[in-house]
C-alpha cells in the first residue's frame, strides 16, 4: 500500500508540471514515419473541394461504376455526393480484400467476457456475410427493407449490418444497454421487417435474458416477420413458431455464394436513432457511398493507420455511431486488423483493458473521456502491470476531454511517446470532421483541435456572424461533407428544422458551444440544446421527462444536466408528485429503476430533487436554466418574471439539504 501511495503521489507531482504544458508536438520521429507530416491537405481541399473529395473515393473505394459528379447543392440541405456511382459497402470491406489475397488476415480480434477468444479473418467474416445475406433473402428481406439489430458485442453484430449493407437492406442497431421498449419503438418507426437479437446478454458475470424480454414488447407488432436469435449465453427461450429462426442455423443452412447488390451511391446505408431535444429520438439516416468515404479517410489518416502491422482497438460499443463508423466500416474498408470486447472495463478486474492491449500488442487505442477518467480514479497501478509499449497513438472520442485525463492519458497509458488524437463529431456528421493529425498538428490539451481538410467549421453568435477569438458562440458547419446524414427517417421537415432553420440552408447548425483560439484551435463547451451528454450518449432530457412522468406517482418532471467529474455530465431530476405524496430513497430507487426500464439504465437520473413546483414563466414554460443554475450553485439573478418567484428559494433549500444529507447519489 505505501508504495502505492508514494507512486500516486509522485505521479500527481509529474503531472502538476506537465500541466504548465499548453502544446504537445507529434513525438520524437513520429512526424517522420507518418502517413501526413504536413497541412498540404488542407491547401488542396481549399483550393478544389470537390477534386479532393473526388481523389479520396477514387483512392479509398472500388467502384461498380465511377461517380459522375462529385457533389450534387441543388437542392439544399438535401446534399448528394457521387452521383451516378454505384457500389457496395461489403464488397468494400470484405470482397476485394479476400480477391487480393488477403483472406487469411485477421479481421477482429473477439474477446468475450468471460474469456473467450476468437480471431476472425477476412475469409471467415465474408464467408459468414454471404450466408446471412442469403438467409435474410430466403425470409423475403430484400433492398430497401429495414432490419433491426439488438445484440451486444459478440461476432455475429458486425455479421449481420455487413449482410445487410451487401442486399441493400438499410440495418438499424439499437444499443445493447437500451431497454425492450426501446427497441420496440425504434422497430415500430422503422417498419422493421426483421429483427436481430440474441438469447441473453452477459455484463459483469451476470446474464440477463433478452430475447424473452424482447418478445413481450413485440407482440403486437405486425411489421416484424422474422426474429432471428444468436445462441450466446444457453438462457433458455421461447422461439415462436413460422417467425423465430436461430442465427446460426439460418447460416448453416444458407448457400455461400451471394453476389452483392450493385447500390446508387445515395442507397440508404443505415438509420441509426440519436437523442433530441424533444421525447421523440431522431432516426439519422446515412447512405452508402458519401459515408465510406468519409469513414475510411478519417480512419486512415487520424489514426496513421497501417494497415499490414496495426491493431487497432476502438473501445465503444457498435450500437452508439462511434462503432458503426470505426469497429466497423472503416476498418474493414482499410483492411485493418480490430479488437472486439463484449464486457466492461472493470471486469473481471479493472486492468482487463491493458491485458487486452498486451495481449493482442494493440498499436492505437480510441476510448472515451469517461474511461479513462474511471481508469485514473481506479490507479495507475491497473495498466503499469501490464506491457503498453506497443501502444504507437491514442485517440479520444464522445465529449470534450479535460486536460488532468489528457494528461494522464498521454504519461500512464501512452508513456509520453504517443500521440493522442481528441476526435470531434456526430452521430449526424458520419466521422471526425474536427481532430488534429498526428503528424502533423501540435495537440492541446482540451481542445478537439481544428478542422479536418474540406471541413468549413465556425465559432458565431445569434446572428450567424463568426465572433472573436477566444469569445464563445455557436459552433456551425458552413460546407457540406461526404459522410453528412441525409435527412432524419420519414421526417425531412424536422431535419430541416432541427440543423438548417436557424442559419439557413447551406449552414448546419452543430447544437455545440465552442470557442476558437488564436491558433484556430477549436474547443468544444458543452450543448445548448436540451440534450445531456454522459459518458458520451447523448441523452434527450424530454425523452427521460417522459419516462419519469409515466410514472403512476410523478405528477411533472424537469430534467437538467450537471458537470460530474467521471461521467461529464450526470442527470439531475426535479419531480413534483401527485397529491399529497411525500418523497422517499424507496421512492427516488423506484423512479430511477422505471426510467432504466422504459429508457436505459444510462438515463438514470443520478439525483432526483422533490420539488413542490418547478419555475415556470407566465406562459408556462420550465425554465431549466433556473434548475440549472440551482445545482450548479449558481447565483439566480432576476426571477421576478417568474410565475411564483417563491419557488426558486424553496427548491434551493431543497437542493443544499440534500447535498447536506448525501443524498439522491
């Protein structure tokens, strides 16, 4: 124990200099070796925009018939990219590797949770692919239907979104950790044909049936034809007749030679569902051929990726857009060799990450702020038991990273000898539109960096005009892109409303605070819109209002986000109740056990305030910034516009007597 304490000790001096440091360079010899040592990209995307998106697709991706135009802005915000292509995004990522010979490499590395490995090569995913492909034809699933995706981290995920990509049937994954009726109300939207799910699901030594829990909030769902079952766990499952039909049994009988569809270059790839600031997620849809070429060149060129010697290991989880964009299409479109982890950080013990990174020599690592903010709190013993050394770049990704993690990151994990990429980006934008390249931008701790060649990102004010350096403003994206949503699923007006309105059409609307230094350094202050970032999901704060007030006994609810050290922000909920209910902890463990239930156990308000009224103006709106200003332990100002100014002192004393308490924790 005391050296323990003498190492933490030392670590937190070492890292109170390196805090006097505002720019890290790329590492000695580093700049040398990599892939872009210069900003000569940036030169050439400004100087012709579409010549150098029109290079990348050539370059990156193999073409049934070459793009006729580069970028159609006839009709914005309705942008289209490679007109007159056409291609296959699995052919991309598995054909032309297996037809240049590469078929034996390893595709993934796959560990599950309890131990297990596999290694799936590039022969053995298209081979799977292909089969799954003819299985999803032979239950009349064909181009154009949508199929959703409910599985946790296990092979068959990344199997199933490339069968589907490969007959042009647009997939939708829902995240692992959300709950049933979540799953159902994504799959009613969507008019899913099919479903995807898995008998249980293992998180920490513990399995919960899933496919069971599924089936309840599908019943009545006309839509879905076909649920096919990956057999995981052996929890046992009901498999209804004519409908329920076992993955791998659907695979086994399957033939293996399946052609893939040649796709217009704006075929829809996939709808991936993202909080908003209403109770209703946003359906984003992305096509084909504008997002893998957006992918792949982020991927190579953020990352230095080298294909023949690195393993990357990208550690989100693929139902968030993180794993759709870098676990699976653009690594596989590079040829790249991945890890794939089914369980949790801390299990079986909170150094199963490093024993991966050893294991596997794992060369880059992207991770989000929040892991790594729980690494430092768990020790810097857990990674300096195991060898890192192979370790050559870090990346970061989901929130803007506060510099004592960067820090920590870059001494502990990367042995100051990485260099570490803080990735800026959207479920909506595809990829990383903002970062710095390795090899060629100084890194500082904080910021997301700059944009990315053919990325026109700006700091304004309310008017749409760019403020001053260093002044805070409105962050918006002033050109299109090629991995850029093409609109929200069956609801063009709201796409337009929610990113266009403000600015018009041909700005983006980001939904970020940011500021720009002196430097052209971009950092990135949080949302301003009713969405709470925790440990990088987007939350909507409506959408978990909605699940509190289903709640027999809450009358009404307001939602606001707070800072918290480890997760970024945590969720604060303030709940009047029905008549004369009184409050309880038995109560707040109700309340937040229905909201994990209707929403997922991430949407758990972390702190529930009994409020006897919330502040309204005269017209009735909640004003959530007052709440906000409330648990931050801000001064209040002006209330008198209130509809009842009293309620504010009430609910402050409520605040200070549970911080008092503890409570609500």
């Amino acid at each position: 124990m005391a050296t323990h304490v003498a190492d933490n000790e030392r670590l937190e001096r070492e890292l109170a200099q390196l805090m006097e440091v505002e720019k890290f360079p790329p590492p000695e010899g580093f700049r040398e070796r990599a892939l872009i040592g210069d900003l000569s990209l940036h030169a050439d995307a400004e100087r012709d925009l579409e010549g150098f998106w029109a290079r990348q697709a050539a370059e990156l991706l193999d073409w049934n018939d070459e793009p006729e135009r580069t970028l159609d802005e006839s009709n914005a915000p309705f942008y289209k990219w490679f007109e007159g292509g056409r291609l296959n995004a699995s052919y991309n990522c598995l054909d032309r590797h297996v037809e240049a010979g590469r078929g034996d490499k390893v595709a993934f590395h796959w560990r599950g949770e309890e131990g297990e490995e596999r290694d799936i090569t590039y022969a053995e995913l298209h081979r799977d692919v292909k089969r799954f492909a003819n299985a999803l034809r032979a239950r009349g699933i064909g181009k154009g239907d949508v199929v959703g995706i409910y599985l946790p981290m296990v092979p068959e995920l990344p199997v199933a979104m490339l069968a589907c990509a490969r007959i042009g049937a647009p997939h939708t994954v829902v995240f692992g950790g959300f709950s049933p009726d979540a799953v159902r109300e994504r799959m009613e939207f969507s008019d899913a044909k099919a479903l995807v799910t898995i008998d249980g699901a293992r998180r920490k030594g513990k399995t919960a049936p899933i496919k069971d829990a599924v089936d309840e909030k599908l019943a009545d769902l006309s839509s879905i034809e076909t649920v096919f079952v990956v057999e995981h766990t052996g929890v046992g499952c009901e498999m209804r007749d004519g409908r329920d039909v076992w993955f791998a049994a659907a695979i086994e009988a399957a033939d293996e030679d399946c052609e893939p569809e040649e796709l217009d270059s704006e075929h829809p790839l996939f709808v991936l569902y993202t909080s908003g600031s209403t109770a209703k997620p946003k359906g984003v849809l992305h096509t084909t051929a504008g997002y893998l070429v957006g992918v792949a060149f982020t991927h190579r060129y953020v990352f230095d990726l080298r294909p023949d010697s690195d393993v990357y290991w990208c550690a989100a989880d693929v139902g968030w857009v993180t794993g759709h964009s870098y676990i699976v299409y653009a690594p596989l479109a590079n040829g790249a060799t991945s890890v794939i982890y089914e369980g949790a950080p801390d299990y079986p013990d909170k150094d199963i990450w490093w024993e991966i990174v050893e294991r596997y020599r794992v060369t880059i690592l992207y991770t989000a702020p929040t892991a790594i903010r729980a690494c430092m709190k768990w020790g810097a013993e857990y990674p300096a038991a195991h060898d890192l050394s192979s370790l050559r770049l870090l990346g970061t990704v989901g929130e803007p990273i506060n510099p004592k993690a960067w820090l920590w990151y870059h001494k502990v994990v990367g042995g100051e000898r990485c260099p570490i990429v803080d990735t800026w980006w959207q479920t909506e934008t595809g990829h990383i539109l903002i970062t710095t390249l390795p090899g060629a931008q100084e890194a500082k701790p904080g910021s997301a960096g700059t944009p990315l060649p053919g990325i026109a990102a700006a700091v304004v004010d309310e008017e749409g005009n760019e403020v001053a350096d260093d002044e805070q403003g409105l962050l918006v994206l002033r050109r299109p892109w090629p991995g850029m949503l093409r609109t929200l699923y069956k609801d063009d007006d709201r796409f337009v409303e929610t990113y266009y309105e403000r600015f018009g059409k041909t700005t983006y609307l980001v939904g970020d605070a940011a500021r720009k230094d002196a430097d052209g350094y971009l950092w990135i202050l949080g949302r301003v819109d009713d969405v709470i970032n925790v440990s990088g999901h987007r939350l909507s704060t409506a959408e978990i209002e909605s699940a509190c007030v289903s709640h027999p006994k809450v009358a009404e609810t307001a939602v606001i986000g707070q800072h918290d050290e480890t997760t970024g922000q945590a969720i604060c909920a303030f709940v009047t109740l029905e008549g004369d209910l009184e409050g309880s902890d038995e109560l707040t463990a109700e309340i937040r056990e229905h909201v994990a239930k209707r929403i997922s156990k991430i949407a758990r308000p972390q702190r529930i305030i009994w409020a006897g009224d919330l502040p309204k103006t005269r017209s009735g709106k909640i004003m959530r910034r007052l709440l906000r200003d409330i648990a931050e332990g801000r001064e209040l100002g002006d209330v008198t516009t209130l509809r009842d100014p009293t309620v504010m002192q009430q609910l402050e004393g409520k605040v200070h007597e549970r911080q008092a308490s503890g409570g609500g924790d």
